[in-house]
C-alpha cells in the first residue's frame, strides 16, 4: 500500500475521531480471543487447504452516537495461516478495523472494513523452513459480526474475508472466523 493512501486512511479516521459530537459517549478497553483462518479463493480449489487456529488481541475505541449506533476503531495483532499440500504457513497482521455498530439491547450487529500489514511470516515444509518472498505485506479486508456487551464485558464473533490477495499473483484471500471477549477500561454501554 502507498503511503499516499495510508496516510489518507489514517486522516480519516483521525478527521471521524475528533469530529465526535462532545455529548457522544466513549468506551476504551481491551479485546482478545481465538481465530481459524483458511486461504479462500480460486487458487486453492485444485489444492488440499486446512485452516489453522491463531489468536489475536487489541485494543479498542467505541464512540457511542445515541442508544442504536456507534462506531469503532481498533487495534489488532492477528495470528493467521494454512495448511496445504504439506506446507504449513503462518504470518501475522497488525489491523485497523473501522465498524459502524447497531443495538438492539444487550445485542450489535457490525460491519466495516480492515487494512492490516504483515508484521511476520514463516513458511514450514516437511524437508526445509523459510519466509514468505511472495506475499502482500499490506490487505484490505472486510468484517462483519455479532456482539453482545454487558456493562464492561462483552463477547463477539466475527466474519472477516479479504479483499486483496496474499500472495502476488496468486487468487486467494483468507477468510477468518474469530471469536473475542472484551474489557471495556474507561467507559461501558
């Protein structure tokens, strides 16, 4: 990803932070679970893929706007890979999600997009072990979940498909299922 769009992503949600009305409510605290991702795409139906078990964690911001809608930025540390003919792949993303959220009560539905870069990646075969020379260090993602908070704790689970490729030139994305438990540190619904 170029700079130029980077910095542009990072403005936005910056401009969308500091934009907040001053009655807006705030919560911020400390997410963390359990993920099976899975390499999806054209490039893998000829080829025997498993998914892999990683965690993940972070932090969050959520901006409440009324009693239905809030929107929430995070960030993540997500383990992800795959298992496929032999060779098992791990890598690890640092992510921004961006979620616009919707109560019903106790109950949120979500949605938003990701960008996540490569902050590792390891490639191991039954006869070597290497690095990942091929693949994308920057993905576009998107997320869509359900949660439910209670006061300071919460639970959700969550969908996210890629958009971008992981590999050049190769048509697969990952598709993550997660499930993370919440700590809401300063603020609570």
């Amino acid at each position: 990803m170029s700079r130029r769009l980077r910095l542009v992503v990072l403005s936005v949600a910056l401009a969308a932070f500091l934009g907040t009305p001053a009655s807006a409510q705030l919560a911020i605290g400390l997410t963390g679970g359990v993920n099976s991702a899975t390499l999806t795409g054209s490039a893998t139906d000829s080829a025997d893929v498993s998914s892999k078990t990683g965690g993940g964690g972070g932090v969050y911001a959520n901006i409440y706007l009324g009693q239905r809608f809030s929107a929430e930025g995070q960030l993540l540390f997500s383990a992800q890979g795959f298992s496929a003919d032999g060779t098992d792949v791990t890598q690890g993303y640092i992510q921004i999600p961006m979620l616009l959220k919707v109560y019903f009560g106790h109950l949120n539905i979500f949605a938003g997009p990701a960008i996540g870069w490569e902050v590792s990646c390891s490639v191991d075969q039954s006869a070597a072990s290497g690095t990942c020379d091929s693949s994308n260090t920057s993905q576009w993602s998107g997320i869509a979940g359900l949660g439910i908070q209670f006061g300071k704790l919460g639970v959700e689970g969550h969908y996210q498909t890629g958009f971008s490729d992981t590999f050049e030139n190769v048509d697969a994305s990952y598709g993550v299922w997660s499930l993370m438990f919440r700590l809401a540190l300063l603020g609570s619904r």
